[in-house]
C-alpha cells in the first residue's frame, strides 16, 4: 500500500495500519520498512473485537509468545482489509483463509476508488482490429508469493458496434475469457460486468450486450509450486496467456464471432518479507 499511497492521496483515500503492538513496536516496525501511513496501536484489541476479527483459535489463557516482543499472541487479528466510504460504513472487504495471504495494492486500490486503473508501470499487452480494441493489464507491477492480484481485459468497442454476454440463445456468442494453464500460477474464474438489454426489433429478441468499454475481472495468484522455482531458477516473469472470445455486431450484421489470444509478460517477485535492515 506504501507504493500507492500517493495516487490514494489524490482522491483523499487515507490508508491506517491497526495491529495490537505498542505504539514503541509499530514505530520501530514504520522505521525499518519505512511505512508511509499512519499504523494504530490497539493494544488491548478492543477495536479489533468490535469489528469480530479477533484469532479465535489463539486462547486468552495461552502461554505461546511471541519471541520479538515477549507477549502473549492471544489479541491478534485475523489479517485483512476493510474498504470504508466516507462515513465509516464497510464496502468491500479483503479476508483470506491463510494468515500470510493479502490482497494486492492495485486490487485494495482499484476497490477503494471505485474505478479500474492501469497504471504506467503494469505489464499489459493489447490488440485491436477495426472491431474492437483487447487491452490485458495485471492490477500491479508484478505478481507475488502470497498476495492475491487480477488480471484485467478491457475491451473497447468501435462506436455503433456491441458484444454479447449473459444467456444467449443458439446462433449468439457470449464474451468470454480463459486462463491457459500455467505452471506456477492459479487463475480463479473470471468476474463479469454487468449486461445491458438491447432490444433488436428486426429479430424479435431482446439480447444482453456490451458497448462501449467494459473490464473483465480474472483473480490470479501464484501458487506453492512457485517457491522452490523461484529460488532454483529465478525467473524473472512468467508468460500468461489468455483467449478472449467475442462477437462484433452492429444494429444490421454480425461478423464472425473470433477467439484472440493476448499473452502477457508478468514479472514474478520474491516473496512477502523483504530483509529487515537493523538500526
């Protein structure tokens, strides 16, 4: 979140960091990672409580501690990431079953300021015909160990021009998009917008379309596999292809429906702890 705060800045999203480490812990932890937003010390977990995140497998009466700090590990949260608008109301929240996993920066962003970016430094790689423009762009500047990311693939219709989506009947072909298996990389099925209706007089049909831009959402992390082939041949990137499928049609005719592979070059970082510099 640290990379991103400054673009958070702009749309006044502020970013806080709350765990149930003295302020003297959070403070040395900000110094070495050099953190660039507010951490909160919640020292008896009351707000952790109150939002129902407390570790219940860790007992009150435990006696495993922690070797750093010499306190119990009773009080800890289940980690995640809680998007709130500008009242305090939850939106969207970011939980995942594994205490190491996280949502990316880009994701928590994108989420946080209700719209889809494609910043300078993603990898994307793009298409376009006299039909429609294909645009795959990885939320982040790179996928990591443990850290739960997206690929987008926007589309960019040519004006007067639709794609299907939705149920269809036989003779239509709905927009899709697939994941080529990957070594290394787990691809969660695709999220699709939301359809609009379009009435077609001529046919007697009313057809759910796309026009216009749309983002098509597809969850991606990478998985155990990729931690000793990280360490054995340090890879730089990892090439994901993708087949987008589609049909072109106007208000009067409809070209023939087309599968487009777009493969993405990824670079693929080390995993979630960077080495701690001791002061």
């Amino acid at each position: 979140m640290h990379d991103q705060i400054e673009t958070l800045g702009l749309d006044n999203v502020k970013v806080y960091g709350i765990s149930y480490d003295k302020q003297s812990s959070l403070k040395k932890f900000s110094d070495d990672f050099g953190i660039g937003y507010d951490l909160l010390a919640d020292e008896d977990s009351a707000v952790i409580k109150k939002f129902g995140i407390l570790n219940t497998t860790i007992d009150a009466d435990t006696k495993i501690m922690d070797r750093a700090t010499g306190r119990s590990y009773y009080g800890l949260p289940f980690p995640g990431v809680y998007v709130t608008d500008e009242k305090g109301v939850v939106i969207e929240k970011f939980f995942y079953r594994h205490y190491a996993s996280r949502a990316s920066a880009g994701t928590i962003m994108n989420s946080a300021l209700g719209e889809i970016l494609m910043p300078k430094t993603s990898p994307s790689e793009s298409f376009s015909n006299d039909q429609i423009k294909i645009t795959a762009f990885l939320a982040d500047d790179a996928l990591k160990f443990e850290y739960y990311s997206k690929i987008y693939v926007r589309l960019e219709m040519e004006e007067g021009l639709h794609i299907y989506g939705g149920d269809l009947p036989d003779g239509f072909v709905a927009t899709t998009v697939t994941v080529d298996d990957t070594k290394g990389l787990r691809a969660a099925n695709p999220v699709y917008p939301e359809t609009s209706s379009k009435v077609f007089k001529e046919l007697d049909v009313t057809l759910d379309v796309y026009d216009g831009v749309i983002d098509i959402e597809v969850p991606v992390s990478l998985t155990a596999e990729v931690m000793n082939w990280i360490i054995r041949d340090k890879p730089d990137s990892m090439d994901i292809p993708l087949n987008i499928t589609y049909q072109a049609c106007s208000d009067s005719i409809c070209y023939t429906p087309k599968t487009q592979k777009i493969t993405v070059k990824i670079p693929v970082k080390n995993l979630v702890m960077p080495n701690m510099t001791r002061r």
